[in-house]
C-alpha cells in the first residue's frame, strides 16, 4: 500500500495532459478511491520518498477545489451539490494526506501556505453562508458539516508542523509557521486600521 496512485488522469487541467472527459460523479469516486486505497486507517503510512506524487494531487486539488467556493448572492446552496460534494472529498484527501505521507512537511512550505491560505479563505465564504442562513432564518444549512471539515483539516494541517524534523540545509516547519501566523496577524492588523480609519 505504500506505492503511488495509478496514473489515473485527472479530469482538471494540468494533470497527466488534462483529461476532461470526466464526469463529475466518476472524479468524486476518484477522490474517494484514493482515501479508502491509500489514505485510509488501515493502510499503510506512504514513505517520504513517493511524497511528490501526493505534493501533486494536494496542490492541483487546492488550486481547482479549494479556490474559489461560490458566495450566497451568487447560487443556493441546493444547486450546488456536486461542487459541495467534491470540495468535502478534497478536504479529506488533503487532511489525509497531511496525516499519513511521511516527510509531507519538509520541503512544501509552499504548498503548505497555499493550503492554509486556502482553507482559512474557504472559512470565511462558509461564514457568510452561515450569515445568510441566518438572515432568512434557516436552520441546520449543510454549510456548518463544511466548515467543520474545513476547520479539521486546518487543524491538522497546523498539528503536523510539530511532528518535522528537517534537515539543517531546509527551513524547519516552525519557521514556516512563524511567518505564515505573522503573515495573517498583519493582515489583521491592516484590516483593523481600516475599520478604526
């Protein structure tokens, strides 16, 4: 269980020549195939050295699931189902990822703040849904199961950084953190000074 996924073509741009015959339905079971195959409890942990197959399909799955999730004014939640389908099996194969593939931390700073930076703007369109239930008065919107996923997956995303250990030669992952943390306290900081201006 240690070895990659097949070369199983994603159906987004920029994975193994960007086949887009997928349906949305055949993808979402792609995406759950790899957690149960790969990223289960049961399976083995993945080694250090098959990480790059997994930096991969984290960072295409950010860039295409986790980029731009509609907003309340734009469409009802109720049709959008499959994009709320696939977003919720992205985060899991991104938390799994995270928990399972050893040395996943060493060497993706940049991926990691890619996530991150996704996953915190992901939390911020799920407030607003959850803002605009309020408003019209529904209860239990299936926006609050979304944003606790999004908020384990950040959680573990953050949880991990303790767990590194790498080389002299590469950044250490408290560092990485350090800055990405400064990062976010600057932009509260400006937003901040921007309400108070």
């Amino acid at each position: 269980m240690n070895n990659p996924p097949p070369s199983t073509p994603f159906p987004v741009p920029g994975f193994h020549g960007g086949n887009n015959n997928a349906s949305p339905a055949e993808f979402l079971e792609f995406l759950r195939s790899l957690t149960t195959q790969y990223l289960g409890d049961k399976c083995d942990r993945i080694r250090a050295t098959d990480k790059t197959v997994w930096v991969t399909i984290v960072d295409g799955l950010t860039d295409h699931f986790l980029g731009a999730f509609p907003q309340p004014d734009i469409v009802s939640w109720n049709t959008m189902q499959d994009k709320v389908e696939m977003t919720e099996a992205t985060l899991e194969v991104i938390r799994r990822v995270f928990l399972r593939v050893d040395g996943i931390y060493t060497g993706s700073v940049d991926l990691f703040r890619k996530v991150f930076v996704r996953l915190l703007d992901l939390c911020g369109v799920l407030d607003i849904w959850k803002e605009a239930a309020t408003e019209t008065g529904e209860s239990g919107l299936p926006s609050t199961r979304m944003r606790e996923k999004t908020i384990l997956t950040l959680t573990t995303l953050l949880r991990g950084l303790d767990g590194n250990n790498p080389s002299e030669a590469q950044e250490s992952s408290w560092k990485a953190l350090r800055r990405i943390l400064q990062e976010c306290v600057d932009v509260c900081a400006g937003v901040y000074r921007l309400y108070l201006g």
